[in-house]
C-alpha cells in the first residue's frame, strides 16, 4: 500500500470524487454499446430507462430486464409460495443467524422511536408523528445475494410503522430470486418482493407500473445506473441518499494489532476496485507490519483481485504526528465506517464529527456492523457523513406540526404577527390577524 508521511499531502490523496466524476471502466461502455446501439453516458441512459417505465409501466420492465439481465419473464411479482420454497433451500444455521441479525436490528431501532406531543392546552402547539405510508427496499441480487442489506433497511421501516415495505431485487439467469434474499425479505416482514432490478426498478418505485406499487421512499444500495436512477427521481419520491462505493479509515496507534487493521482494511477492499481502505496511525512500526500483513493475507482472499486493485488504487496509509491529528485528518475525510484501535478509544468518541459509524476497539469490528450489531448498515458515503446518518427509523416518519392556540394566545401573539405581515408586504396576512383580534374585543 502506498505510505504517506506528510500531513498536507495525506489530506491532497484523502481529496473526494463525486459520483458524476467516476471514470466509467471500459467494459461498462462497451456493455451500453450493444445494449443500446450507441455510445450513451450512465447518465442518458439513466434517463431513457427512467422515461420508459414512466411511460409504459410492465412493458418497459420486460424490456430492460430481457436486454440487460438477460432473463425473460412472464411476471416480475414472487409468489407467497416461492418464498416458503426458498426455506427449504436456506440452510438452518443460516436461517437462524439472519434471526439473531434481525432481533438486534429491531431491538436497535426501537429505540429510536420518537413520538407525538400534544400539549394544546398549556403550550398551544405540539407534533403528530405519522410513518410515510409505503417505502421500497432496493436490493442487489442477481448472481449474488445479499440479506443483510433487506434486513438493515426494511426492518427499520417496520418499526417506523411504514403499512407497505416492498423489495426489488435483479432475478437470476433462471428468472429467480436466490433464496437468502427471498428468507431475509420474510424475517424482516417484507410485504411483496418483485424480481427486478437496475435503474428500471428504481423508476417503478417512483412511478408505479401496472405490477409494481410506487412509494413514498426508496432505500437500499446499488451500482452506479442504481444510484444515478435515485438521483433522478428525487422529488417524485424520496430517497435515503446518494451512496457511492463504500470506504472505510481504521486510526490506529501502536499498540494495535497489525493483523487485525490490515483484515478490517482488506474486508473493504474487497467489496469492490472503487471502494476506499485507509489507516492513519502515529506508528511508523505499525504503518511498514499492517503494509506486510496485508500482502501476506490478500493471498488467501477469493476476492484477491478486486481486493488489490482497490488498494493500488484507492486505499493509502497515512503517518501523523499524534493521536488528535490522526482524528482531525479522518474528520475532515468524513468517512463512512471509522475503526479506532487504540488505546482508551472510547475516550475519543466525542472527538469524532464525522463518521457513519465508528467502532471503538478490537472488538468491535465492521464486519458485525455490517451484520449484526443493530444500527444499519446503510450509512452515508462520499463525504457525506458531514452533514448526514446513517439509515434510521426517523428516515420513515413525518411530522405534522400542530398549532392549537387561545384567545388569549392570539391577544399576546396577534400584534407582533400582524406587523411583521406589514413589512413583508402581506396585507392579507396582516388583517387575518387585526382581524381577529378586533372580533375578541367586541
């Protein structure tokens, strides 16, 4: 891995690429290319696929999914029946980790839970606090299958009270949904599962097709036609945010374990060749072990390739002069996941400002935010962390602010309302409150 050991130029190398700045690999051209029998950009392909599902619902899903995926169907919903099947190809053991998975999920976000004030007749305002009405789950499928990303964003809605959580995920080459993905949808309380995938998925959330619902809010993870799709629909709906490949800092000091730091490094790295793998430690020591350990372990990885790319290209190790620098350079880097492992970690929690998740100590490794823990996976990328979080229960409830005020209240709060309305050169609004209050003297 490449070492850094001046502060301005580790902060130079930590600099963030937006989305639209991703440099679009080779095969992903060519791949739109015979797709759509032109050269497009992610983008206008984004757009076109978005406009047809928007404009011919079912057909357009066919469509896309025929030419993208490659898989013809006859109908995108999964049937009660097929879910029930997929526990008969799950493994017990597996099925019962998602179980403990899915009770920490839910045990975490209850606690989230915040609730309507009413007091009307002391305060005269308060808040109703409703759920959104129906949220859809994006999960990345296909040849892959990925159960905890169902678990870490449809329980939460759950337990925000959303009435309908339904999930889109890519079929299979056999036009089915690998079985891990279908018991996941089931242990979190899905309501309906649809087996299509891409940015076609993303527009039959927001708009709606003849088999597909839309939403009032989309969640989940995906590639880059994915995440552009998101973007675009915005607005129509809401959406949880705008991932891009997800990242990881680990700030270690000497006492740290370099076996450990460069396992937790290379278990990012090995999720995709864009995704970011970063320590920043005060030990030179440290910095040269973890650079050795990670060459000795990668050769034992399925993903060695994916892996080493990610680091040659993304990941660094950075050298500061202490432990506070080290934390002001992961701050301003603004991770997704940031892994202290140091002496007395938790003493430096409320150091952090910006981070989706921080994991204090040996420990507590991602691996088991990304599984277990409780607080969901689904945290904020690209530097976003700055002014975001990480997908919660409050992401699917609304509040209605409530105005319930006396006579007395509009005697007090009348003349001062009525002669900012005044200056701002709202008549109407002025009046509405002279109004009212000429009516109370009488």
């Amino acid at each position: 891995m490449k070492i850094i050991y001046d502060f301005e130029q580790a902060k130079d190398a930590l600099k963030r690429v937006g989305i639209d700045s991703i440099e679009v690999p080779v095969a992903i051209k060519r791949r739109i290319k015979e797709t759509f029998g032109e050269e497009l950009t992610p983008e206008q392909v984004v757009r076109r696929i978005v406009a047809d599902v928007r404009d011919k619902g079912d057909e357009a899903l066919f469509d896309y999914t025929r030419r993208i995926d490659g898989v013809s169907l006859d109908s995108v919903e999964v049937l009660e029946s097929e879910i029930q099947r997929a526990y008969d190809e799950v493994e017990p053991e597996l099925v019962d980790a998602l179980n403990v998975a899915a009770e920490r999920v839910r045990a975490f976000h209850r606690l989230q839970l915040r609730h309507s004030f009413k007091d009307f007749m002391e305060d005269g305002v308060g808040q109703i606090v409703n759920p959104i009405e129906s949220a859809g789950v994006y999960a990345p499928g296909g040849t892959a299958s990925y159960p905890s990303t169902v678990l870490m964003t449809a329980i939460p809605a759950r337990v925000a009270g959303v009435d309908q959580v339904i999930v889109t995920t890519p079929p299979r080459k056999d036009g089915t949904i690998h079985p891990l993905t279908l018991v996941a949808a089931d242990i979190a309380g899905v309501d309906r599962v649809f087996r299509v995938g891409g940015a076609q998925a993303v527009a039959a959330l927001a708009f709606g097709t003849e088999s597909i619902p839309c939403v009032d809010k989309i969640c989940g993870p995906g590639n880059l036609f994915v995440t552009l799709a998101k973007k675009m629909v915005y607005g129509d709906v809401d959406i949880d945010g705008i991932f891009g490949p997800t990242e990881t800092v680990v700030v270690a000091d000497d006492s740290a374990s370099a076996e450990l730091c460069a396992i937790d490094l290379l278990a990012q790295a090995e999720h995709d060749v864009l995704s970011a793998a970063i320590l920043i430690t005060t030990s030179v020591e440290l910095a040269k072990a973890v650079d050795k350990e990670v060459e000795r372990q990668l050769a034992g990885l399925d993903r060695a390739d994916i892996a080493r790319c990610s680091l040659d290209d993304r990941g660094c190790i950075v050298i500061v002069d202490d432990v506070e620098q080290a934390i002001g350079l992961a701050n301003l880097y603004a991770p997704e996941h940031m892994s202290l492992i140091m002496r007395d970690a938790s003493s430096h929690i409320e150091s952090i400002r910006n981070a989706g998740g921080i994991f204090i100590g040996e420990s507590s490794p991602e691996v088991l935010g990304d599984y277990n823990a409780g607080p969901s996976h689904v945290m904020p990328t690209g530097g976003s962390a700055r002014f975001s979080s990480p997908l919660n229960v409050n992401d699917f409830l609304k509040i209605s602010s409530v105005v319930a005020l006396s006579d007395v209240d509009m005697e007090a709060l009348g003349p001062a309302a009525a002669a900012i309305a005044r200056v701002e050169g709202l008549t109407a609004h002025a009046l509405a409150a002279e109004l009212r209050l000429e009516k109370g003297r009488e």
